[in-house]
C-alpha cells in the first residue's frame, strides 16, 4: 500500500491526491483520502479503484477541504481477498476523547488476529475485516493523554509490518515499526510537511525531500512545534524490505542515499557476473524488469532490446487480485516485438518469479515470434516463503519455488536456461558489499530465504510451518 498525509497547506486534499497518484503503484484496487477543518470537522472519502478517476472532479475534492490531509492506497493482501469492499478501505478514521484520529497503515501486522480477539471480547466494534483497524481501537482504548502518546501506546502493541500516517484535527504523525520493513519519508512544502511512502510522492507536489523517518521514529507535526521527532520502541537493528529495491519502489524514488533505479541496474550488472550466457540481445519483462536488464547488457555487452511491449493502459498484473484475471492479464498487458526476436537467441530478464505463470507464458509468445533461445534471468532469489509484512504472495504452495529446485523450475517454465540472482548478489547489489551477514543480515529477505525477522504469530497459529 501507499501512504501519504500533509499538513500546513492551503487544500491539503490536493496534494493528498496528487501524493496518492505518484504511489499508485503500491496500490490499485482503492483509495481513500481524510481532513480535517475546524468549520466540517473530520471528513472522509474512500473509492474502488484509481485515484485519477476518483480525486480529481471539484466535486470530491470540495467536499475534503483543510489544511490538514492523509491519504492511503490499498492493495490487498491477507484478509478478505478477492473482493475488497469499500468499509476495508483507508484511512480509518475514529471519533473518540481527545478528539479523534485517522490512520492510513503500510505493512502488515502479524499479531492482528490476536490483537482483535482482544479488543473484541473488550467491547470494540469493528468496521472493517483489515489488520490496520485495530491501531485504531487500541488508540481509542489507551488512556494516553494525548493522541500522539496513544499511537505510541498502540502500536507498541503491534507486530510486523508499519508505516503509519496519521492526523489529528492539528497534527500530523508518523511513524515506522521498529525494523524500519515498510519506507516512510519526510518532506518540506512550502511551510508546511509532508509524509509520504516514497520520494516519488514529494517530487509530485514540489516538496524537498527532507530524510527517511528511521526506522522505530515517530514523528509529531504541528503548526506551532514543526517537526518533534521520538523512539518509542526498544531500539534493534533495522530490517528494511530487500523487495521494495527489487520490484515494489518506483524506480525515480530514493531510498538509502541511492535512487532505486540505480539500484536495480546494479542488479542486473550483478545478474550477468553471476550467470553470463551466450546471447544476441537481452530483452526486459516491462516494466519491472528494465531496469536490471539495462544492468545485464551493458556488463555483459550484448545490446538491449525492447523484445516485449507493454501497453500502458494496463495495471500491475499482481496486483488485480483473482488468478483468473491475472492469467489472462499477460496477454492484455505484454505483446512480442517480433521483428527483433525471430531467429534470435534472446535473455529474458524479470525481477521475480512467484508462481511461475507469468514466465510460462512469455516464453510461449517468444518461441512463438520465432526466438531460437530463451534464457530466463531474475533480478531476485527464488521465491520460495510467503510474505506475512505486507506484500501479496500466494500460500506457500502455489510458489514455484517451494516445491521445485532450478532444474525442475527451467523444465516446467520450458527454457534453455534459468538463472537466478544469489542472495549474496542482491545483498551486493544493494550496497552490501559483503554480502548478507548470516548473523546480522541488514534486510528482511524472508520471501527468499525464509529467515523471518518478526514471528508471524497470527499464521504460526494457523498451522503454518517456517
Ligand atoms: P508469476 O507469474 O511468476 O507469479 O509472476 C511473476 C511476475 O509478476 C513478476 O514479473 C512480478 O513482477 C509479478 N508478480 C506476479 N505476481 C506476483 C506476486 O504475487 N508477488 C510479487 N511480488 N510479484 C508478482
Ligand atoms: Fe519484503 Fe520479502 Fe520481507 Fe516481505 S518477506 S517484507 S517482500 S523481503
Ligand atoms: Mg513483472
């Protein structure tokens, strides 16, 4: 999901949306935008579908008026999948003492079940089948003195996954968990601030982008104090989400000093030093494979190729929910440029592969076109855990990788060769330039690796088995 909330601007609405629009990538299927102005009180909005056809008519956008705004925009992952319906949809905003508050959360909470079943048998009432609602009830619960010292309370009692945005009727507030998981940054506007899941998001609406908020930080935003900055939570070495560098980020965002973009060329640099192949061009799987097969060619010399269009009107595949649409999206959204594949001996790079059908597919359309060779290269490790912080990836046997090794998986994609990067590469590529310390890695990679940096209790008690 995306995250973004402005404070200390004239129509904070309007760049609320606009924040949101430059985030629509973590998130497709809905969007919801809240202010607050001393005349209406709290008011909220929230839609199926994109932000550009919901936020952008005077009429929505006048009915959202203040100069205090978040915004969220969701994609689904555990909970009630397939259908998300409109009361799952963020922010959350609660009236309650002190004066209310809305959230908009990013992450996953692995303690959510247990969290609710408590908060349930107390009496809370909730909306929504989301994990993000309970921070809500646990602010309306606290006996925190003020709103900020409630949040903290709460999500003090959270697991997993958050970068929370978050507003009171004069406040603005941050805050990551304490592995830093999901991105958070901070950005100036004018006089006023803006919190955002990526810098993508401050570019939009010509904010300068200040710093991240640490990992564990909790940031409180006010007219009067600026930016008042605390660490709640027992300080630990940060994990944050290795994927959010491989796929998830734009690539014109900034994360750690260094533009994802750049990042992900160093991949693909890393890719072809760790499996070269004899080849005649090297094609990406647009758009998430691009960048790292701009990497590949130009370390390894074989020329890029523009080999499989995208159309531009299509969304993410992953993110449409039910598996029927997605197997049917590769053909919607990718198509073979076959004039420069026929007779070709064509690398084909792509940043993951998750359950395989993609892949399978793409290689059927370039055999089709007429190649003489497919080698598949993936800009990550085989996919091989489920996700439990807040990306979407199937159960764990529908993940190729968890039933297959490499040989099996070339064979079932049907290709000459397939290679994938090794954890250590990606590590390296990343800026690690020892690669991943077993003892202390800097990143989650759970998805790759299955080392899981926070117990994912609600599916420990499911019945399922690191
Ligand atoms: P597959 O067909 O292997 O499941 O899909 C892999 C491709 O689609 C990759 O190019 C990736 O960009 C995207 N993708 C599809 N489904 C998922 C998913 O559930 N999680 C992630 N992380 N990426 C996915
Ligand atoms: Fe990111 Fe994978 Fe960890 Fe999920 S499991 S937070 S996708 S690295
Ligand atoms: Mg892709």
């Amino acid at each position: 999901c995306g995250v973004f909330g402005a404070i200390g601007v004239s129509n904070a609405a309007n760049f609320v949306a606009l924040g949101l629009h430059a985030l629509q990538h973590r998130g497709q299927e809905a969007g919801g935008i809240v202010t607050y102005c001393p005349d209406l009180g709290f008011q909220s909005d929230r839609r199926m579908g994109y932000v550009r056809d919901n936020f952008t008519s005077r009429e929505v956008m006048e009915k959202l008026p203040g100069t205090i705004g978040i915004g969220h925009v969701r994609y689904s992952t555990a909970g009630a999948k397939g259908q998300t319906a409109i009361r799952d949809v963020q922010p959350f905003f609660g009236e309650f003492s002190l004066g209310g508050a809305a959230i908009a959360h990013n992450g996953n909470l692995t303690n959510a079940a247990a969290l609710r079943r408590e908060l349930v048998e107390r009496g809370s009432i909730f909306q929504s089948s989301s994990d993000s609602e309970c921070i809500i009830h646990l602010m309306a619960r606290s006996m925190g003195r003020t709103i900020p010292d409630r949040m903290e309370d709460a999500l003090r009692k959270c697991e997993g996954a958050f970068s929370v945005v978050a507003m009171t009727r004069t406040k603005l507030l941050g805050c990551r968990d304490p592995l830093g998981m999901r991105p958070l940054v901070l950005g100036k506007v004018g006089d006023g601030w803006a919190l955002a899941s990526e810098t993508c998001a401050l570019d939009i609406i010509g904010a300068d982008f200040v710093r991240e908020i640490e990992p564990g930080e909790m940031v409180v935003i006010s007219a009067e104090k600026g930016v008042e900055s605390f660490f709640p939570f027992r300080a630990r070495a940060s994990r944050f989400c290795i994927f959010e560098h491989v796929y998830f980020s734009r690539p014109d965002s900034i994360i750690g000093g260094r533009s994802v973009y750049e990042t992900r060329e160093a991949i693909g640099r890393e890719l072809a030093k760790e499996a070269p192949v004899d080849a005649d061009i090297v094609c990406p799987v647009p758009d998430s494979g691009t960048p790292a097969a701009i990497g590949y060619s130009l370390q390894s010399g074989i020329p890029y190729a523009m080999g499989i269009i995208r159309n531009q009107y299509m969304g993410r595949t992953f993110i449409e929910p039910s598996e029927q649409i997605r197997n049917m999206g590769v053909r919607l959204k990718l198509n073979v440029n076959r004039a420069l594949v026929r007779g070709k001996r064509v690398i084909l790079v792509d940043d993951s592969v998750v359950r395989g059908t993609t892949s399978r597919k793409i290689k059927e359309m370039i055999l089709e076109a007429g190649a003489k060779e497919v080698h598949f290269r993936i800009a990550s490790p085989p996919t091989a855990w489920p996700c439990f912080y807040g990306v979407d990836t199937p159960e764990r046997g529908k993940l190729l990788a968890a039933t297959m090794n490499e040989e099996e998986m070339r064979e079932w994609i049907g290709v000459d060769s397939l290679k994938f990067i090794s954890l250590d590469g990606l590590y390296r590529a990343v800026g690690e330039l020892n690669g991943r310390d077993p003892m202390r890695p800097r990143y989650c990679d759970a998805c790759f690796s299955g080392d899981y940096p926070v117990a994912p209790a609600d599916m420990l008690e499911q019945g399922f088995k690191m």
